[in-house]
C-alpha cells in the first residue's frame, strides 16, 4: 500500500456515528505545521514502545514490529514520501495510521498508556530542547564573528552615543563587545530555559497516568531527560518551559535588533561609518544609486514577530483550566516561527558583520569632535580638587561660549580656560587629546586598551569553553 490510500478513520471511530464536518476538519488540523515534530514524536514513541515491552505490556515482538514501522516511516519521512493528510488532524494520528498500514493491528499496541497530551508535550519538549541548542550554537557563531571584527577595530575610535547624540570617544571593539555581553546573557539564558525543560511528559497519559503498570522514568531516560513527569497534570497542561524559550528568543531578537539599528544608521551617507558587502545588501528597483541596508531592517522587523510570539503563547495559557486544552494547539506555531526567525537573524547577523567594511577615517573624525572631551575637561579639574558639580558648571559654560564663538578647546590657551576656571592647569591643546581620554578609562569595564584586550581574552576563552560544552551535548 502507498501512504497515498491512507485509510483517514479516526481512532475514536467507536464514540463517533457521524463524520467530522469538512469545515471543522479544516479548522482543527495541525499537520500542515506540527509535522515539524515528527523525528521528535518517532523518538518519543520508540522510547514509549521500548518501555511497554520491557514493563511487558505488550509482546516483544509486537514491540520489535513496530520499532520497524516506525523506522520505515522515518525513512519516507527523509525521502519526501510521507503524504501528509490532513484528515487526520496531526502528525501523531498521521504517523499511527500509517504504523497500522505498515505492521497491521499491531500498531495498535503503541498508543497502549499513552496519551497524545503526554505525546505532544514530549515531542515539543524535545523539540525545545534541540531548538535550545541550535540558539546557543548560532549565538556562539555571532559572537565569534563579533570577537574577530572586534579584533581588527582596538584602535578604532569612534563617538560612544547617548540620546544618539555623540557623547564620550570610544574604541569599535569596545562598542561591538557591549553585544557580545548581551549575546552571552541569552546564550546562558537558552541553557537556563534547556534546564528547565528537563522532565519527560511521557507516562502522564491523558491527564491522570495509567493504570498500567508503565515505567515513566524508563522512557524518560531513553529521550535523555533528567526524570519522569513529577506531576501528571502538570505535564500534559503546563507550557512555561516553552514560554521562558519564547521569552529568551524575544530577548535575543531585541538585541539583534538594537545592533542592526545601528547598522542602518550608521551604513547612512550621514554616518558613513560603515559600508554592507554587497552579498548582504539589496538595490532598489527604482533609483539605481541606492544599497540598501534590507538585512538588518529586516532583523530589526523581525524581532516584532518574536515579540509577539512569545505574547501569542502567554495568552493562549491565561485563563486556561487544567489539564490539557485544545487551546494548546496553538502552542506551535509561534514556537516553529520564533525558531526559524533567530536560526536566520543569527545567521545574516554574522554574514553581515563578518563581511562589513569599517570606514575608520570617518569613525575617527566624528571622534575628533572636542566636544567629546568635555568630560575629560571636567575631570581635569575635578583632579584639581575642585568638586564635579562646580567642575561640571564650568565647563558647561566654557562649551556653551566655544560653540557660540565658533572656538575650538583645544585652541584655547591656559588663561583663556581660566576665565572659566581659575584650577585649570594647562591649555587644550595639552587637555584634550582623543587617544589619552580613550586611554584614561582604564577602570574594570573601561574603553582603554589594555581592558579591551582583557576583555578581548575573556571572551575568547568563555567562546572556546561554550564550544566545548555544545560540542558535547548531543541533539
Ligand atoms: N494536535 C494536538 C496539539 O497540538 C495534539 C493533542 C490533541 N489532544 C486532544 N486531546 N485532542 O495539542
């Protein structure tokens, strides 16, 4: 038989003297996305079968039968063969039908104590579980990217901004690490969300287990979790692992998409900071001079979508009664969309930036705004012994009178400061100097060099120990 004559009885068939009605049919199917568990929900049941034999629920030859169906299936999974039928509502009931056209009745024994609340439950809990890893992967990728480029730019400066207006001179490998900090945060964060996604749903049945004798903490051994459901009703109703992931995801995007904000800014002909290869920009189909920064507008957009996947879930949960609701169906969607949206952000994210081009003389000019060492001004004099606030007054009104006279700072001479501040100890010119005020911010967490080298260092090594760790973790 093909899976194209797949017999679409329902299960229930027995309760049922009337068939399902087409609109409703439609309206409830999931298969046209939920069989994107399907090597998951293959996992799950061989584990679950596994266990039915040993507990000798069921024969183990009926058990080797279906190991072997459910092999097959695999295989026409891979192939593209699989006809997916909607009738059949989910890839649970798509992947059991097609069991009992395989191995006959015996198929029928797989679904013996279980559920497919504990079954989807399981199935996304891997799938989480997996997609976890995937995020910490890219992320590990992104950072090494941001690591290399951070190397090549020690000796960029360019303006630090607040309000987006320029505030203080800062090195580009300092400015790039601020990500890495934030990109590490959601690494640990998807590793703490995985930690929470560590017992098996398996053997929670419906809502309330079985009353046969199943071995919940066998299957849950097999799919590599770290325990059996520790309550049933919990396990088939709860999906606050799949938030916290949802949460995380969003998270990962809005820093990604703080990141790509810049890059729009600054690849504008008014920064001129940065140039987007070609590989990772687009024209316009109108005005030939245009390249366009698409990718990471389009990183920037997407993170709406994140956002709003994760407020998807948490709705669907509010309000819900125990145990397992339909509602839940609606789980997936989002998950599979925020999966799919930060597997891609991650990736252009490391193709744009690995392949940017820096453009250092325009970075360094915006930086040589004396302006910027206004600051440095006021801590000139603060080492003077005058207190910040009077320092910070004076200094201010020095600013306001250069910008109104057109001056320079570092034009000034000593006496001319002093008309400001009589502790003025020098002239600009020997004040203000781009490379020392850099240099100066030489406490933990500064911009000088020597401690982003340091922090260079550390994160090369924290890379290098996450790579060994994901190494180790299998899928
Ligand atoms: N497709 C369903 C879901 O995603 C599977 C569970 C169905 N359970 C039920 N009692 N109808 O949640």
């Amino acid at each position: 038989m093909t899976t194209s004559d797949r017999n679409t009885k329902k299960p229930w068939g027995g309760r049922f003297e009337e068939a399902t009605a087409p609109a409703v049919e439609r309206f409830s199917a999931s298969v046209h996305f939920d069989r994107a568990l399907a090597s998951y929900d293959l996992r799950g049941s061989r584990a679950h079968v596994a266990m039915l034999a040993s507990q000798g629920i069921i024969p183990e030859g009926d058990a080797q039968a279906i190991l072997e169906g459910l092999d097959t299936i695999d295989a026409e999974i891979a192939a593209g063969q699989f006809v997916f039928e909607p009738a059949l509502e989910d890839i649970h009931m798509n992947i059991e039908s097609r069991l009992r056209e395989l191995v006959g009745p015996v198929g029928g024994r797989l679904h013996t104590g279980r559920s497919r609340n504990d079954q989807v439950a399981t199935d996304l809990t891997l799938y989480l579980r997996d997609a976890s890893l995937a995020a910490r992967r890219g992320l590990l990728e992104l950072r090494r990217v941001l690591l290399e480029r951070s190397r090549e730019h020690v000796d960029t400066l360019l303006p630090g901004y607040t309000h987006l207006q320029r505030a203080q001179p800062v090195r580009l490998a300092h400015q790039w690490l601020a990500y890495t900090e934030m990109l590490g945060r959601d690494a640990a964060r998807f590793a703490d969300a995985g930690a929470r996604l560590s017992n098996s749903p398996l053997g929670s049945g419906a809502l309330a287990g079985s009353t046969l004798p199943l071995a919940p903490e066998h299957s849950a051994a097999a799919l590599g979790f770290a325990g059996p459901p520790r309550n049933s009703m919990d396990a088939v109703a709860s999906r606050d692992g799949a938030v916290e992931w949802l949460a995380a995801v969003a998270l990962c995007m809005i820093h990604l998409s703080r990141l790509s904000e810049e890059l729009v800014l600054w690849s504008s002909a008014e920064f001129g900071f940065v140039e987007l290869a070609d590989a990772y920009s687009t024209g316009s189909s109108l005005m030939p001079q245009k390249k366009n920064p698409d990718v990471p507008e389009l990183v920037r957009g997407k993170s709406g979508r994140a956002v709003g996947n994760l407020v998807s879930l948490l709705v669907t949960l509010k309000g819900l009664p125990l145990s397992y609701n339909r509602d839940l169906q609606e789980d997936k969607e989002p998950i599979f969309d925020s999966a799919q949206t930060l597997r891609d952000s991650l990736l252009v994210m490391s193709g744009t930036l690995a392949t940017l081009r820096v453009d250092t003389d325009r970075m360094r000019q915006a930086a040589s705004d004396p302006l910027l060492l206004a600051t440095d001004l006021a801590e000139t004099l603060v080492r003077e012994g005058v207190p910040f606030r009077d320092a910070h007054e004076a200094v201010g009104k020095l600013v306001a009178h250069s910008v109104r006279e057109g001056l320079d700072l570092r034009d000034l001479s000593r006496e001319q400061l002093q008309e400001w501040h009589a502790a003025f100890p020098a002239a600009g010119s020997e004040l203000l100097d781009l490379e020392g005020s850099v240099e100066a911010r030489n406490a933990a967490g500064g911009t000088s060099r020597a401690r982003v080298e340091a922090a260079l260092a550390t994160l090369e090594e924290e890379l290098d120990r996450e790579a060994e760790a994901l190494g180790g973790e299998a899928s």
